[in-house]
C-alpha cells in the first residue's frame, strides 16, 4: 500500500512540476498599459513616478534595456501616450495622422488606441497551448534535429508599447501590434524567428585579435538574421497578403544586399592583404548593413541558397558562419540573377578564420 501511494504521489508531484514549469505568454505588463489607457481616456494623467513603475514591468524592461531607449525618448512617449488617449485631442490627433512620419510615437501609440478591442481579443489567444506549439513547429523546420527542443526556461512577454519583436538574454518580447499583423500572414511566424535566435544556440566567436572583431561580428549577424528570416520574410513579402505595416520590409531587406556583399568580399581582401593592419570595426560593418542587424544582406543570401536547391545544407550548418558565406557562394554561382560572389582572396581568408576561430563538428562540416 506504501508502495502505490508513493508511486502516485510521484506522479502527482512529477504533473504538478510539469504544469508549474509550462511555458507561457507573460501578459504582465500589457495587461497593465490597459488599466493606463482607461484612465487616460476619462482625461486623467499620468505621472512620472507612475509612468517608471510601469517601465519597471519585467517585459517592459527587457525591451527598453534592449533597445537602449533615453530617458528623453521615455519622457516623450509618456506625454504622447497622455495626449493620444485624450479625448479632448481627438481633432488635433485625427490632423497628425495625416502626416504619420512626423508623428511616429503618436501614430503607434494610436493603433493600439484605434484597434483596443481587436487587439486584447488576441492578445488572450496567445495564451492558448496551440500558439506555442506553432511557433515551436514553425522554428523547428529550419533546425537541424539536434537543435530541435523546447526551452520552458525562456520567458516570452507580450508588450503595449512601440512596434518591433526581439530576443534577449532575458527573454523574448512581442509588442501586441507587431504580432498581431505577422500572424495574419502565418500564425506564429514572428515568435518561431525570434525563438529560432534562441534555439539555434549560436557560438560566442570572441576575437583573439581585435582586428577580428568587425568581420566576426558582421558573419555571425548575417547568420543569425538570415536564417531566421527564411521563417517569416516569404509570407511579409506575399503581394496578396492585406496588412497595415510600420515599414516595409522588402524595402529593409533589399536596400542593395549586392553592394554590402561586395563590401564584405573587399573588406577581408583587405585583411588578407595587409594581415589584418587594414580593416572595419564592429561599429563601421553595422553601418554598412544599414543597422539592420544583419538582415541585409543575410535575407539575400539565405534566399539565394534556398531557392538554388541548398535548404538541408542550410539547416544542417545553422551554427557554422563560415559554412554560411561558402553555401552562399555555391547557390550565386547557380543563381540565374548573377548575384555577386565572394572572391577567392576572401574565401581563402575566411577558411583562415575558419581555422582559427571554429572547431568542425562531425555534423558540422566545414566545406
């Protein structure tokens, strides 16, 4: 009898512990910029004190520390925020949406303002089981089986103000209206690029010389970006797909991918030249990806190799930066548009690297 009572204690505790670890949607600090637009409305303010209280929020934190907001950038959103909610502004406020562009803090902060009811019908969706799951599904297909895992430890937080999605060591966090307008192209395509950033599991490749660092820097960003992006960017640049969009992506993406390639290829010509006495900080390759983080050109050269038959080689070296530039040389050479190829100065300076900074896995082949 003592036998069976522990055996179903056991599993009772090993359910309870299951069910207490489950990942969730944190809704903490939307569910709190709420209860701040209702009061806004009766024409109430909202104070200093009470506005850093809120930014103190756990997934409110994370994204400012992330995005490095000022403390002025924080004191104007709070006064936008006070005049949108307003409904002694609504004449001047309908005046500034004709000119969006000039007004950007105000027109974000107007979406949510506009959308309130749509948004927080969805906002409790995400809370459902089936969300997760798509994400995980979504993110898992551009994974290699052996990245192919669920972090319950990762937290994912859904946020009320600005418009973007970002991973930190901390977490994941959504604003409500960036999710809402990807999951009409493919519910969950968001969440699983972000996760993908988590899962893939990318190598920390600290420069040994510090002349190292820039080219590093600007071949794990292009990775890292680009791959994630096959999830997603396909459904952002459908031409049929109906959605309200802050910027444009294919504009983003696809501001001269070719010319930032070309500068790549010169800047380890460069390197190789002059062993490494010439060459580009960290600072110089994100201006020269247009502080996209390495979107553009990764996106490009992501595409380029899917689209010229190389996804498995893709996937099965999702860690490897290297690997990256020798596949993207590979499927250019195919690519009926001729996009720009690395030359073989560089290709050789990047096997240096290769060499110096990366230990080859047996599933991780080098070339």
């Amino acid at each position: 009898m003592k036998t069976l009572f522990k055996t179903a204690f056991f599993i009772f505790f090993s359910c309870w512990i299951n069910l207490a670890m489950a990942q969730k949607v944190d809704l903490t600090s939307l569910n709190a910029f709420w209860k701040i637009a209702d009061r806004l409305k009766q024409g109430d303010t909202l104070s200093r004190h009470e506005w850093k209280s809120f930014l103190a929020l756990e997934g409110n934190k994370v994204y400012i520390e992330n995005q490095a907001f000022n403390e002025q950038f924080l004191e104007n959103y709070r006064k936008t925020l006070q005049f949108v909610y307003n409904p002694n502004n609504a004449a001047r406020l309908k005046k500034m949406m004709e000119d969006k562009l000039n007004n950007w803090i105000a027109y974000k902060i107007n979406q949510y303002k506009d959308h309130e009811q749509i948004l927080k019908g969805y906002a409790a969706h995400l809370q459902e089981p089936t969300y997760l799951d798509s994400i995980y599904k979504q993110c898992w297909e551009w994974l290699p089986k052996r990245l192919q895992v669920k972090t319950p430890e990762t937290k994912i937080f859904i946020i009320g103000i600005d418009n973007d999605a970002l991973v930190d060591r901390n977490g994941i966090v959504f604003t409500l209206w960036n999710v809402y307008n990807q999951d009409k192209l493919k519910y969950g395509i968001v969440g699983a690029h972000e996760l993908h950033h988590i899962l893939r599991r990318q190598r920390s490749l600290k420069a040994a010389n510090p002349a190292d660092e820039g080219i590093l820097y600007a071949l794990q960003a292009v990775l890292n970006e680009g791959s994630a992006d096959m999830i997603d960017k396909k459904y952002s640049f459908d031409p049929s797909k109906e959605i309200v969009y802050e910027y444009h992506f294919e504009e983003f993406l696809l501001n001269r991918p070719d010319s930032i390639i070309k500068q790549l290829d010169m800047g380890m010509q460069l390197m190789a030249q002059t062993k490494a006495t010439t060459f580009k900080t960290v600072k110089q390759y994100r201006s020269l990806m247009n502080y996209s983080s390495g979107h553009n050109p990764g996106y490009y050269m992501a595409d380029i190799m899917v689209r010229n038959g190389y996804r498995k080689q893709l996937v099965a070296n999702i860690q490897n930066p290297f690997y990256f530039v020798y596949l993207y040389n590979k499927a250019a050479k195919k690519d009926k548009k001729h996009p720009p190829l690395f030359s073989k100065a560089a290709i050789d300076f990047c096997r240096q690297l290769e060499r110096r900074y990366w230990k080859a896995e047996r599933d991780q082949p080098s070339s």
